[in-house]
C-alpha cells in the first residue's frame, strides 16, 4: 500500500507538506498542492480514508519536539531519550515524521521568532518539554498550533502530562529522614536560564521559572519542614547548567564545603556527579555517605541509584496520543502519571565513624 512517506519521497517533500495538500491546503502555493496530489494520484495513494473525511479527522504528516538548550542535549539527556521512545511507539505514528526543535535559553535568549515560524511550517503539532515559564515564545506557538505540554510550563486550557514532582521529592527525602540523616545538601541543575550558579537563596527559589526543579526543591524542603528541622540551614546548591561539567563543579562545591552525610538530587545526572566525586575521594557510598537522585534513567539500576521512577516513555506514548486528538479537535487536558521510590545501595543510615570532611581538589567559588 503506498504511504504519505512514499508520496513525501517521490515528490521531494516532507511528509508535512503531503498532509497539508489534504487537510491545510492554505499552508502551501496552488502550484505545490497540485504537484503533490498530482503524484499521489499517479502513485496510487489515496490520502485520506472515507471515514476520516466523514468525522473531520485530520492525517498528521509530521509533529514537532521542542526541548530545552541545544540540539546535543536532547540525545545526552535521559529524559528526551525516553519522551522519544515513548512518542515513536505510538503506533498511529508509524509513518509520522518527528522533529527535533531545540530552544537554547543560554544567556536567558527567548528564541528567534523567524526561525520559530519556519520550523511551525513543516509541522501539524508540538509537544513541548519541560520548558521554562512564562516564556511569550510558548504563548505564541500554543496559538499558532495543536500543542501539548510535557513537565513544563502548565498553561491553563493546554493538554498537559507530568507527574507530582513536590510530593514525590517528598518522598524521596522522607527516605533519608526516616534512615537517620539530617546534615542533607540539595543539588538542583537550573532554577532560571540565566546562567547563575552557586547557593540558592529562597527568593530565587521562589522565583524559579524551571517549574520541574523548583518543585522538586520545595518537595525535598516540605518534608525537612515537617519534622521540625530547620530549612534555612540546609544547602542548596545550583549547578547552572546541564552539562556534566557544571553539575561535577556544584557536586564539589557541595561536598567540599559542607560537613553532610548526604546529597539529594532534582535528577540522577546531578547525583552521579557526586557518585564520581566520591569514587574519586574513595569516599564509600552508602556506608560513608548517602546519594538520591530522580528520574531513574537507563544508568540507574546499573550505578545501583535511589531514586525516583519517573516514567517518561509513558508520558511520550500520552503526549502523542493527546496530541493526535488535539490535531483533530479533542480537548483532554491533563494525565498526571504515578511514581514510585525506588531504594537501592546508594543510601544507608549515617556513617558511625568519622567521614572526612573536606576532599581534596574540592571547587571553591
């Protein structure tokens, strides 16, 4: 049977272009669509099934994935990797192209609208992840087409999927309360795309526009909170960036400038910084200090990782059917998936001994 793959290949265009010549014909030059129809007739494709004409369902050619900094980031990050196996495992999808759409905040930079516009022309709908809030670029894209939102912004009347990140944190830092440990330094990535790094304070904590990460925070301060424990007192420590490198530096920085008996992380990549930092100093984890990360990616079984489940291949696999429903008009506005805690050989109750106190080589900034 020939595809709309098969008619985007002969015709030199992209599948987007093929849906648009059935259902957005506005969106191309008289002159393309004939072209386009003209070889699918010749080929045989016979574009939309009766049925879908009859219900008014569109045929999606091609959908967006718009992800925060760089393009390199999206295959480095855990998450993206698992947001995309969850989306290409849709099977209505299977002859749906996908694209990438970095959005790189370096320097707080809100995007190029002209690029912005290009990239909406060669797709039927965007799944957005974890972007930063109140960021008009989002607005717009939101108005200009079908939209669904993975972790972050929440922007009311858009299809939303995420988790309960607050009280799952909560959880996690339940888990170290409850093993004994109250000296617990909190290691965060970026609370606002503006290149800050170094202890948090609680105003830029409130004023964090990375939604994800400063839920997380608050989680992990709700439960020092509930028992009694002084939150002014605990270290919070912003890396900054993504990168290995920043998260090594604030992982260092913390460690080295602490006396605690455990970090607790906003992602796993966070908290292997410190596994690597302790594995240098031969500091042993867990019996001389305590790791917890979030997200439990591919390398957190096999590093051994408490974490938390987050589970991102089903929240690619909703973010895609909801999204295929918004093409065609549906209005679901929200999943909110569960997590789990998962406990292994990264946390013990506190050392009995002495641990050292301040490693070797440790970044002071």
């Amino acid at each position: 049977m020939v595809t709309m793959k098969d008619v985007a290949e002969a015709v030199g265009a992209s599948q987007a272009a093929v849906s648009y010549a059935y259902n957005h014909p506005s969106k191309l030059s008289d002159e393309r669509r004939e072209q386009i129809l003209a070889k699918a007739n010749e080929l045989g494709y016979p574009g939309p099934t009766s049925s879908q004409r009859r219900s008014g369902s569109a045929q999606v050619g091609a959908l967006g994935l718009m992800v925060m900094d760089t393009l390199s980031y999206a295959f480095d990050d855990a998450s993206n990797v698992l947001l995309i196996k969850g989306l290409v495992e849709v099977g209505e999808l299977a002859q749906v192209a996908l694209t990438l759409l970095p959005l790189d905040y370096a320097g707080h930079k809100l995007g190029d609208q002209e690029q912005l516009t290009s990239w909406i022309s060669l797709i039927d709908g965007l799944v957005i992840h974890s972007l930063p809030e109140n960021d008009p670029v989002i607005e717009s894209l939101v108005e200009r087409l079908p939209v669904v939102i993975v972790d972050s912004p929440q922007i009311p009347g858009v299809p939303f999927v995420g988790i309960r990140d607050r009280s799952a944190a909560g959880l996690a830092m339940e888990h170290l309360l409850t093993l004994g440990h109250t000296r617990i330094g909190i290691l965060v990535d970026r609370l606002v795309p503006d290149g800050t790094r170094g202890i948090v304070p609680l105003k830029r904590l409130r004023a964090a526009v990375d939604r994800v990460a400063r839920e997380r925070v608050f989680g992990y301060l709700d439960s020092i909170e509930a028992i009694g424990l002084d939150t002014e007192t605990v270290p919070i420590i912003e890396a900054g960036g993504f990168s290995y490198g920043s998260a090594m530096q604030a992982a260092e920085r913390l460690l080295g400038d602490h006396d605690l008996t455990a970090i607790i992380a906003v992602s796993d990549a966070l908290a292997y910084a410190v596994l690597d930092i302790c594995a240098d100093q031969r500091i042993d984890v867990p019996e001389e200090f305590s790791v917890v990360g979030f997200d439990d990616g591919p390398n957190a079984a096999q590093r051994g990782l408490t974490t938390v489940r987050n589970p991102m291949v089903d929240k690619g696999r909703h973010a895609a059917r909801m999204l295929l429903q918004r093409v065609n008009g549906g209005n679901r506005q929200q999943i909110i998936l569960p997590t789990e805690l998962v406990v292994r050989t990264t946390t013990a109750p506190p050392f009995s001994g002495r641990r050292p106190h301040a490693l070797v080589g440790a970044t002071r900034q």
